[in-house]
C-alpha cells in the first residue's frame, strides 16, 4: 500500500507541478470567470469553483506533505552520510531531527555560546561561518574552525 501510494504521489506531483498544470489551472480560472455574466454571478456559479478548488487543496495537501516528509528524510540521510565521511566531524549530530524541541534548544544556545565566546576572544569568524560546534560535556576536546586560528572547544 505505501509503495503504490508513494508511487502515485511521486507521479502526482510531477505532473502538478509541471509548467502546463499552472496555465490548465490558470486557463480554468479564466473561463470560469468569463461564465460569470453567462450565469449571472448566481451562486451555483460560484459554488462550482469553491466546490473544485476545496477537493483539489484539499487532496494536495496530503501529496504536497508526503513529498515533503519523503524528501526530509532523504535530505537527512544524506546530510548524516556527509557527517559520518568527514574526519573529525561530530557524528553525535547525526539523526538530530530525532531530538526534542527542548534538546534542540539546548543545542542552539550551545552554540550561540560558543560563537560569543569565539568573538570576545578577539578571534574573527571565517567568512560564511555564523555558529561554531557545539561544547561537549566533557571539557578539554578542541577543534579548528576553517579558516580560524587555532582551536575552538568542541
């Protein structure tokens, strides 16, 4: 069942998203509206695009959200495969997006900390560089920023 769901949602979204989905949609807006004066503006007039429009959101939103969750997880694994093949990166990072709202903000602030305590040293950011790693718990491990001069806690 998800296989055949994720393939039609696959297929869906190609084809919704396609440059002529947009101009079949904005071509159908159009001759409803030109109809308008031929219905008189009555209410079924207007019922029959409200109606349309409602099943047609309605459904991609179930699409539009399985794509996105689909492509997270890729994005994630490939991110994590990035982390585990460079040397001297903190695979404990890796599958973040497991974490609480709580442990996240904990790691936020760690390294917000760790960019202030960078800059009031006196040393300067690397170009691009707006966050440093976040500081282990236990202390002593240091780690280079690129660009920088020297070691950073971790």
């Amino acid at each position: 069942m998800n296989d055949l769901f994720h393939r039609f949602a696959h297929w869906a979204s190609d084809l919704v998203g396609a440059p002529w989905a947009f101009i079949t949609a904005t071509l159908t807006v159009a001759v409803w509206a030109l109809l308008g004066s031929a219905y008189r503006f009555s209410d079924s007039w207007q019922l029959w695009i409200n109606t349309g429009t409602t099943i047609i959101t309605f459904l991609m939103v179930f699409l539009i959200q399985h794509t996105q969750n689909r492509d997270t997880k890729a994005i994630h694994l490939k991110l994590d495969e990035l982390m585990r093949a460079i040397q001297g990166a903190r695979t404990a990072l890796v599958d973040l997006e497991a974490l609480s709202d709580e442990e996240l903000e904990r790691l936020r602030r760690q390294f917000q900390r760790l960019r202030q305590r960078y800059v009031a040293e006196g040393r300067s950011l690397p170009e691009g560089i707006e966050s440093g790693p976040e500081e282990p718990e236990q202390a002593g491990q240091e780690r280079a920023l690129p660009g920088g001069d020297g070691g950073v806690p971790r």
